[in-house]
C-alpha cells in the first residue's frame, strides 16, 4: 500500500504529486511548472482529502525505499521515511492543525521558527498547516514573510477550502494543488476494502455525505451519529408553525451541543488528569501546588474555545445535510432523474416536493447557506437557526 492510495477518487492530483516528489529526488531547481517548490496550497472542498493529499506529499518527500535507486516512485508506504511521517513522529514534518476557531500570531511564529531549522534527517523540512483557512490577518502576515522568504530546505504546505480562504499574497507565492469531491463509488469501494464495511451500508454512508470519507466511515460506523442524522432530516417536517419553528431549532441546536461534548469530553478528561499530574497533584481530586492555577485557567479556556468550535462544526455538518435534502427535493421538482442524496428517505423528499414550487426550494437553500454564514460570523447559532427555521417554513 503505498501513501497515495488513501486519496480516493483524485487520480491527477495523485499523478502531479508524484512527478514533483521525483523531481525533488532527483534535484531539479522547482523552476518547472511540474517539479518542486517550496510552498503548496492544497484547496477542495470538505471531505476531497486536502489534508491527506499533503500528508501523502509530505511521507513521499520523506521515503527512503531502496526501490528508488531502481527507478521506482517516492511514496512506498513501507519504509522507515513513508512510515514515520505518515503517522507524525518523523523528525522533519510538522502536521499542525487547531482545535480553536483561530490560528493567531503567538502560534504562527513559533511555527515560522521551527521551519528555519535544518532538516535533522531527511532531504527537507516540511511544514503540512491543515487549517490555513483559521489564519488570523496578522498570522497570515507572519507566514507571508516566512514564504517569501523560505529556509533552502523547507517546504510548505497549507490546507484550505478554497483559494479565497488564503490570503491573495500568500497564494500567489504558493503553487497550487485543487481537488475535487471524490465519487460516491470510490468512496464506498474504499470504505468496504480498508475498513471491512458491508456493501450495503458503505453505499447508503457514501451516498448520504455526499463522497465525504471520513463522515462516510463515522456514519458507516456509529448508529448514534445515524440517529442524528435522521432527527436533522426530520426538520423540514416539523415546521408547520411559529412554535415547532422554534422547537425544531432548538433541537437542532441542542443536538449538536449533544454531539460535540460527545467528542470533546473524553479529551477534556484526559488532558486535565496529564496536567495534574505534570504539576505533581497527588491522585485524582489532589490538591495542586501553589502557582499552578493559572496553567489550570489556561488549559480551561482552550477547552472552552475547542468545545465552541467543535458545536459550530457539529453544527454545520447538520446544515449540510439540510442542504442536501433540499438539493434533493429541487432535483425531484425538476424531474432531474440524478442518483439522490437521502435514496433511504425518498418519500419525505417527495412530500416537500410537491408541497411548494421550486423557487421555493431555492429560498430554503439560501436561508441554510445565510444561517451557515451567519454562524461562521458569531452571530448566536440559536439565533440563527431560529431564522432560517422561519424560513423552511415559509419558503
């Protein structure tokens, strides 16, 4: 298995990356359009393996197979190289994602730091930022000057939604890798051949995110987050009023908290019990030494912001979904005759269809896409769901 074979459905991307790792091996100057450089920005959008991509790029810059003095390909998987950067414990690549709604300058520059350094083992010292996109202004300029200005043997590479997400000064400096969504029927082949999912459910997860892998192996793998999904999809149907618009917001607001304290608790736990014990707390419940709380109020704080950003994401995920079920009921209006989304609840998509014209349909997709934005812009998410709940209802 080499470190391409994750990148489902993105056979160019694979193939260019390719050709600049072995232009890299062999020492070309970057000059070619096709060869190497020193900054990347992988764009596509959630779920295309973006992060993946820059991963995969990263372990092959890395690999040291023996196969490569025959001729053969970076990226083996196999070897010590491939292996350790693929599982980030490789001494010259840095995989650096937040947990937090932003990457502020504090953190960019100790990041610009480490990239000055020389490579301590391999060929280049690579830096994979999967969240370019959470760059504050001033963060963005700290990295525009390490870009401009890059150490001989450093490689960057930035992960974004989309070429807007980065800052004009940075992408232009930048070489540029798009994905796409991958196909449905890539996503569930590979769902049943890397994680032993039953046919049937790998094409009912494939087909209900979209092609987005990893929501496709959690919907694939966890009843719980099947269960959310049908609640969430309930919705359109729940809006006959002014007060289940309100109730149904509610619930959907209330659902993503569920989820998302679901995720963070375990870590929280975790965390808290490593610091007590790094500050010397004698047990559970001990009492920490004086001088430390003020670490403790750190830890708490980043806790919060990472359960504020993990609600936002759990939160728009079932956006998404909403989106898609009317992205369905627009295709059965228009007599479409695509392959849909929510296949497993066609007869609730049938009932909104005729029940309103599709122009109708369009305001309600519109309306999810301002809550999405509304959210994004800190504007309270019940506040927001309440609105474009009004909304679903009135068309």
């Amino acid at each position: 298995m080499t470190v391409w074979d994750d990148l489902v459905g993105q056979d160019r991307v694979v193939d260019r990356l390719r050709v600049a790792a072995k232009a890299a091996r062999d020492g070309l100057d970057g000059r070619d359009a096709t060869g190497m450089t020193h900054a990347w920005l992988f764009t596509g959008p959630p779920g295309s393996g973006r992060a993946t991509a820059a991963r995969a790029f990263a372990a092959a810059l890395q690999c040291v197979s023996p196969d490569l003095a025959l001729g053969g390909e970076p990226g083996c998987g196999h070897c010590d190289g491939c292996h350790t950067a693929l599982t980030g414990t490789h001494a010259d690549v840095d995989v650096v994602s937040t947990e937090l709604l932003s990457i502020g300058v504090k953190e960019t520059r100790d990041l610009v730091r480490r990239a000055a350094m020389s490579p301590a083992g391999g060929r280049w010292q690579v830096i994979v930022l999967e969240d370019a996109d959470r760059l504050t202004e001033g963060a963005g300029n700290v990295l525009l000057k390490a870009i401009e200005e890059p150490a001989p043997r450093t490689v960057w590479m930035l992960c974004a939604p989309s070429v807007e997400d980065a800052l004009p000064t940075i992408r232009s400096r930048c070489r540029h890798v798009s994905l796409r969504t991958p196909p449905v029927d890539a996503v569930a082949d590979m769902l049943m051949r890397r994680d032993g999912i039953e046919p049937a459910m790998a094409a009912y997860a494939a087909r209900a995110t979209g092609g987005h892998i990893d929501r496709a192996l959690r919907l694939a793998t966890d009843e719980q987050a099947r269960t959310r999904r049908a609640e969430v999809l309930r919705m359109p149907l729940q809006v006959a009023d002014i007060g289940s618009c309100m109730s149904a917001a509610q619930r959907l607001v209330d659902a993503a908290a569920a989820d998302a304290k679901e995720i963070t608790a375990e870590m929280d736990v975790r965390e808290t019990e490593e610091l007590r014990s790094a500050l010397g707390a004698s047990g559970p419940g001990g009492r920490l030494p004086s001088g430390t709380a003020g670490v403790v109020k750190e830890l708490e704080n980043r806790q919060k912001k990472r359960a504020t950003r993990m609600q936002r994401d759990c939160l728009d995920l079932a956006l998404v979904d909403l989106t898609a079920f009317y992205r369905d009921v627009l295709a059965v209006q228009l007599g479409a005759g695509v392959h849909l989304d929510n296949e497993d609840i066609r007869p609730s998509v049938e009932d909104i269809a005729r029940s309103g014209p599709p122009e109708a349909t369009l305001r309600r997709i519109e309306a999810i896409l301002a809550c999405r934005q509304a959210i994004d812009a800190n504007v309270a998410p019940l506040l927001a769901v309440e609105a474009m709940a009004l909304t679903l209802r009135a068309g």
